[in-house]
C-alpha cells in the first residue's frame, strides 16, 4: 500500500512540475501560496456546507497542488523558514478544521440529508484531526518524531475530496457518511497512536542484568 502511496505522489509531483517552474522563475513567495491555498480550501467547505458535494470535492482536490507548491517553491527558491513552516502548518489546520466544519453544516442545515448522528461525527473528527497535529508538534517541543500512525494530512485531503468529486451523493449520501467515519475513526487511532509512542520513547528502559 505504502508503495502504491509513493507511486501516486510520484506521478503528481511530475504533473505540477510545470506549476512549480512558473512560480519558481517568479519567485512567489510560499507564504502567499500557503495562503491562496487555505482560501481556496475554505471555498470548497463552504461550497460543502451549501449542500453541492461533488463540486466541492473538485475543488478541494484540484485546489490540494498548493499544499505541495508552497513547500516545493520554498525549498527551491531558497524561501524556506521557520516562520515559513509554522505559518503552513497553522493553515493545514483551518483548512482541515474548515472542511468538517463546512460538513457538519451541510448535516444541520440540509432539508434531505439532515443528520444529527453526522453531525456528531463531523465535530469528532474535527477535534480527532487536531489532535493527530498537536500531538505530533508536542512531541518535536519533546524532541521525538512522533510522524506514527494510520492516517496522515495527504491521505485525510484525498478522502477529503477525491470521492466526492466521483460520487457525491451517491446512494443517498451513504459514500460521504462512510468516509467521514472513517476519517474521524481514524484520526482517533492515529491520536492515540501517537500517544502510545511518545509514552514508550519516554518511558525509563527497564534495567537489565549482566
């Protein structure tokens, strides 16, 4: 699966090469990347909350290159820093807090699809996401690489938008709900996996007799 995985970030690296070149030879600043990135992120979720899934599904994902052209025109560019990085990962999390939150207003709000038990989940997984993040950003102020776990931010923005822009609604919406379930379940494991690590990278080794 993990070479599967690298094979389709391969491909798509090569297919925003000619992306990348533009905004290298200009010299955009990643920041304002990262930025365009987050608006056009919330756009979708509130494209999501407006009810048109499939829409919103195209425009996450096709809108998803600026999470990698930020990073590869600060690298290139010579760009990169550490104000560049904090500032990127503070908007992955609106971003990603954003998509489930435009989600949960489509369950409230929908006339035909209306969901408290959706709902629910939709704020779940909003606060299971957060915590995959925090998490690992405690554990590097610890000095561990706490990178563990079932679910990365790449996999969650596939799920995020790939199926919706090919199914949308699909057998009355039953597609959307099992993915945000397994979004929101998995981000709780991978909290918690994260968890688990930092306790045995922290825990005293047991002595051992010679």
């Amino acid at each position: 699966m993990k070479a599967i995985w690298e094979g389709i970030k391969t491909g798509y690296l090569r297919v925003i090469e000619p992306a990348a070149d533009f905004l290298v030879r200009r010299r955009v600043n990643p920041n304002v990347i990262t930025t365009v990135g987050t608006i056009c992120t919330l756009t979708g979720a509130v494209v999501y909350a407006s009810g048109h899934i499939m829409t919103a599904g195209w425009v996450i994902g096709l809108t998803a290159l600026f999470d990698v052209l930020d990073g590869t025109v600060a690298r290139r560019t010579g760009q990169s820093s550490v104000f560049g990085a904090f500032y990127d990962s503070t908007l992955d999390r609106v971003a990603d807090g954003g998509v489930l939150a435009g989600l949960a207003v489509f369950y409230a709000s929908s006339a035909v699809y209306h969901n408290i038990y959706m709902l629910v989940v939709c704020l779940l997984g909003i606060i299971g996401t957060f915590l995959v993040s925090y998490t690992r950003a405690r554990a590097a102020a610890l000095g561990i690489d706490a990178k563990v776990g079932v679910m990365q931010r790449p996999e969650r923005v596939v799920l995020l938008s790939v199926p919706q822009a090919f199914f949308g609604l699909a057998l009355h919406g039953w597609v959307l709900m099992a993915i945000i379930v397994l979004l929101t379940v998995t981000a709780w494991i991978t909290a918690v996996q994260r968890i688990s690590f930092v306790h045995r990278a922290t825990s005293k080794k047991p002595l051992v007799n010679v």
